[in-house]
C-alpha cells in the first residue's frame, strides 16, 4: 500500500504495528478507489460534512470524496479522524467500498461461527468481510472493538482491491 502512495510514511517509517486512525484509513480507501491521490482543489468549495475535518485538515479531501460515494455515515456530526479505526469500523467500510451494505442489513441470514458478535453494531458487515477472506478472524473471535494496525490495515486493502475485481469481473459476465 505504500508502493500503492495509499499509506503514508511517519517521521520516515511504516510503523505496521501502530494503529491507524479513520482519517488514514479513509485516506487509504479512497486513493485505493479512485487509483490515485484525490484532488484537493475539486473540493476546494465545499463545506465540511463533519466539525472535525475541516478544509485545512490533511484528509478532507479524501473524507468528502467518501462522503459522496456513500462510504461514510453520516449520521454523526464528527468523524474523529486523528482516533483508531475499529475492526468493526473498518468490516463496515470495506463493505460499503464493495457495495454490498444493502446486504450487510439482513444480518439476520447470516450464520457465523464467530462468538463475539452479540454486541456488534455491524454484524453483517463483519461475516461478509470474513466469509470472502477480506478480513480475518482470531479463532472464533473477531475482536470488533481492536484496534487495526496499519499492517493489518494494508493487508484489508490488499484482499479488498483482489476481491473488488473479482466482483467486477462476475458483474461484467452478466
């Protein structure tokens, strides 16, 4: 992903065990997507969909390009974009990336042998990422709420973009 200009160098380094925020994560979907850095200048005029990423913010760009793909809710006011993204935040990103969030909402059709799931927010979300092997689990857990290092992060985003074209190619057939 670095290769890719999706994952950013700090003070020099990759860091893969550091967790990365939602305004990285972002950042790497997006340049993933659009296979390349968003112009800042296309949003130059915009307003700001959350309080906290303002247009001087690193990732606004990015965030607002989200936004308009339907990849962010948008249902909050701030994004909190410097904090850690959850396994669960990310499933759910991966997902909506995919276009499959119509689907994550019948998570009641779902069978998963994951045993941590009870309180997730979006189960759905998290059996599709782990059934087509975009995301993996611990065992029997998923572990919703940890934290995603930037390793962990690139390597989503690897299988994300595999199974992205895959898809594309099984809807061109038809």
């Amino acid at each position: 992903m670095y290769e890719y200009d999706a994952l950013s160098l700090i003070d020099g380094k990759i860091l893969p065990d550091r967790a990365i925020t939602r305004g990285e994560m972002i950042e790497m979907l997006m340049v993933s997507m659009n296979q390349g850095r968003i112009n800042p200048g296309a949003y130059a005029l915009r307003t700001a969909s959350y309080a906290d990423v303002s247009k001087s913010s690193p990732y606004f760009a990015s965030v607002e390009a989200a936004v308009d793909r339907g990849l962010l809710d948008k249902s909050s006011s701030s994004l909190k974009p410097d904090e850690p993204i959850s396994r669960e935040e990310l499933a759910d990103m991966i997902v909506r990336a995919l276009g499959l969030k119509q689907l994550s909402a019948y998570d009641e059709m779902f069978q998963s042998d994951l045993t941590d799931l009870k309180d997730a927010k979006e189960r759905g979300a998290i059996i599709i990422v782990t059934t087509i092997g975009i995301m993996q689990p611990d065992g029997h857990a998923f572990h919703p709420k940890a934290k995603v290092s930037r390793a962990e992060a690139a390597l989503s985003f690897v299988k994300f973009l595999e199974k992205r074209s895959e898809l594309q190619n099984e809807r061109n057939l038809y």
